[in-house]
C-alpha cells in the first residue's frame, strides 16, 4: 500500500542513491514474495510425491 511516508521514504532513497539501486531493491522485494510462493509449492508437491 502507497502512503506519504512509503513516498517520501522511495523520494529520499532516489535522491541519495539514486535511481538504479532504489528500481533494483523494488524489484527485490517483489521477486522475494513471488518466490517464498514458489517455495511452498515446491516443497507441497515433494510431499505428495513422497506419499
């Protein structure tokens, strides 16, 4: 969710360290969502596998 403080807090870190590590740690925090999902589904089908 986007609120001022999440803004103001993306605004401080493009302006410190600019653009191409702030894109870069955005998209590490998604990819790490998306991938804790495909953990669990792996670790869901070894089980039924193993059964």
């Amino acid at each position: 969710m986007i609120t001022p403080e999440t803004i103001q807090i993306w605004v401080s870190l493009i302006g410190n360290s600019g653009f191409p590590i702030a894109i870069t740690i955005y998209l590490f925090v998604r990819f790490e969502k998306k991938i804790e999902v495909l953990e669990a589904v792996i670790l869901r089908l070894l089980d039924k596998m193993e059964q």
